[in-house]
C-alpha cells in the first residue's frame, strides 16, 4: 500500500514541486545521491569498487533536454576511469518523443564511450517502455555489442527475457516501478530473479546482479560457482548509499563490486523510488524534516 503510494507520489508533478523545493530534503538525498560526483567516483575507486553512473532525469518532454542530457553524458565520460559503465534512461533521451530520437542519442553515448573504455547500461524503466527498451538495446547491439540492459524479476515474462539476452551483459534487478501482472509478494519476485539468474549463469553473456538482498547475493555466487564462472565472470552491483559495508565486504573478497552512482538535480523520482523500496527509509526522511 505505502509503497504503491510512493510510486504515485514519484509521478506527480505537484508532490515534486513542493518537495524538490524544500531544503529540508537535503539530508535524504545527500543519501542516495551524489553531490560532487567527480570525488565520489575517485573515493568508490580507491577503494576498489567500480562504478556505473546515472545523470538524474528522465521522462523528458522536448528534445532540447533530450540534447542537454547526451552532452552531460559525454561531458561526464572524461571524468569517467577505464572500466566504468554509465546508466542511461532512454526516456531521459527522447524516447516519449520517438523511438528513433532516444535510440540516435544512446548510440551517440554508445560510441563515445566506447573510444573512453567505458560501457552503457540501459535502466529499465515504466513497464510501457519495456518493449522499446529491448528493441532499442538490440538496434545497438549491432554496433556496440558490449551494450547492457537491465532485466526487472517482477515482471512475469522476465524469463524470456533473460532467455534471449544470449551473450549479452544483463542486470538483474527486482523492479522499482508498478506495472499490471506483475509479481507483488516478495516470494515470488525472489523466485522469478533466482529462476533468471540461473539462466543468466548458465549462459555466455555477463550477468550484473543487481540486488542487496543477502540472500540473493549468496545464491549469486553459488550459482556463478555451479555454472563454472571465476569471479570475472560477473558482477554485484548495489546502489549508492545502500549497504556500504556490504559492498566493502564483497570487493574486499575478490568479487566484481559496481556501486551505481547517481547525481544531477533530477533526483525526485530517484529518491521516492528508494522510499518505496524500504518503509523505514520514510521514517528517515520524515525524522530528517523534523529534526530541522
Ligand atoms: P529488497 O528491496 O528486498 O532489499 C533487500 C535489503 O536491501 C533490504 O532489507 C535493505 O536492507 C536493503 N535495501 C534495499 N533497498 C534499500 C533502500 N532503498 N534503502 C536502504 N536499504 C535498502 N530497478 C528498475 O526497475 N530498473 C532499473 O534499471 C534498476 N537499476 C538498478 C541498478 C542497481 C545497481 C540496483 C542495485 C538496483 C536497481 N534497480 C532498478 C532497483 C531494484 O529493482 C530494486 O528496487 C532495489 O534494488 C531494491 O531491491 P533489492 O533487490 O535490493 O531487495
């Protein structure tokens, strides 16, 4: 319910207004969001996590943003060490508009980090773009095979998915949005993403499991061990701000640790999301608001 709540609030124009407003925010999204992204990623680097990185914004409306949100991407590609990744929404890049807009300025970022050793990742977003999502991530396939693509567990069709994304680099997460039919109870988010996580190890692409669940981070690695991968053959990732210690824990054993950083000053949506995903985090945020 309260998390259902949140997502609605995530989309409202009004709610956005007032809180991205208020300055009592600040302690929350200091959180979750990086304030001077060129020194979060040399401190994440030297303590030998990767990193993948997601300039804040999305859904965007007219093509100018759309422009302006590439230019930060290349702009941020030079701040960027060899080995990174970068995050990328397609409706950040004009997708609402066309297909054929968000999918010319991916291939853009596509290319430029290419030349920068840097990989894309497309974050799977609002289930009605779902569809444009793999059409546009198998059109720059083409040139960039190295190209990734988030796969959401929720989503009962996640299987096929996971199926057809042979030898592609595939993060798995659980879903962060709402959409119809799809899986609610915890139990079976955990099944879908364990079932997909078996046929990503299985196969010859490189599974990103994208999860702080303790449980699925076991699982993770005993399945990598059952398919015969060594720990570069995949990856944890976990988010900015979530389970520090954990991320710490895993690089420090030898895993492939990615910590998705994201910044700019688009961060409401961002933020309500992580609200959703965890009630207490609402107490947090409510508690930083009072104690002003
Ligand atoms: P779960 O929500 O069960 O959390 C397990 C534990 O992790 C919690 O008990 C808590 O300890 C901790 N935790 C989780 N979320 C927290 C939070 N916000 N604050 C504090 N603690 C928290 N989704 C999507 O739809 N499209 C996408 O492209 C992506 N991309 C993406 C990239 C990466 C690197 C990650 C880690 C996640 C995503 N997600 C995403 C989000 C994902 O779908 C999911 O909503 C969150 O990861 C939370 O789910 P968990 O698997 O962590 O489990």
């Amino acid at each position: 319910m309260l998390r259902q709540a949140l997502l609605a609030i995530a989309k409202s124009e009004r709610a956005e207004r007032v809180i991205s407003s208020s300055r009592l925010t600040s302690d929350v999204v200091a959180r979750y969001v990086a304030s001077d992204v060129g020194a979060v990623i040399g401190e994440l680097t030297r303590k030998g996590l990767l990193v993948t990185v997601d300039h804040l914004g999305e859904e965007v409306t007219d093509e100018s943003q759309a422009e302006a949100a590439v230019a930060e991407y290349v702009r941020l590609l030079g701040l960027l060490p060899a080995g990174a990744d970068v995050s990328v929404k397609l409706t950040a890049l004009g997708l609402r508009l066309s297909r054929e807009l968000a999918l010319g300025h991916a291939a853009t970022i596509c290319r430029e980090a290419a030349a920068r050793d840097v990989t894309v990742t497309l974050d799977a977003e609002e289930h009605d773009t779902i569809p444009w999502l793999h059409s546009v991530h198998a059109a720059l396939r083409e040139d960039h095979p190295e190209v990734g693509v988030v796969v959401q567990a929720y989503l009962p069709d996640s299987l096929e998915r996971c199926d057809g994304l042979a030898g592609a680099r595939v993060r798995l997460c659980k879903g962060a949005y709402t959409a119809p039919g799809a899986y609610t109870r915890p139990a079976d988010i955990d099944r879908s993403f364990v079932r997909c996580l078996k046929i990503l190890m299985a196969g010859t692409g490189y599974p990103m499991v994208a999860t702080h669940d303790p449980r699925l981070v076991r699982v993770a690695a005993t399945l990598a061990v059952l398919a015969g991968r060594d720990q570069t053959g995949y990856e944890h990732q976990m988010l900015y701000g979530v389970r520090p210690d954990e991320q710490l824990r895993l690089a420090g054993q030898g895993a492939r640790m990615r910590v998705y950083v994201p910044y700019g000053a688009d961060w409401y949506a961002y933020l309500m999301r992580r609200l959703a995903e965890r009630p207490r985090n609402l107490a947090f945020f409510l508690r930083s608001l009072l104690s002003r």
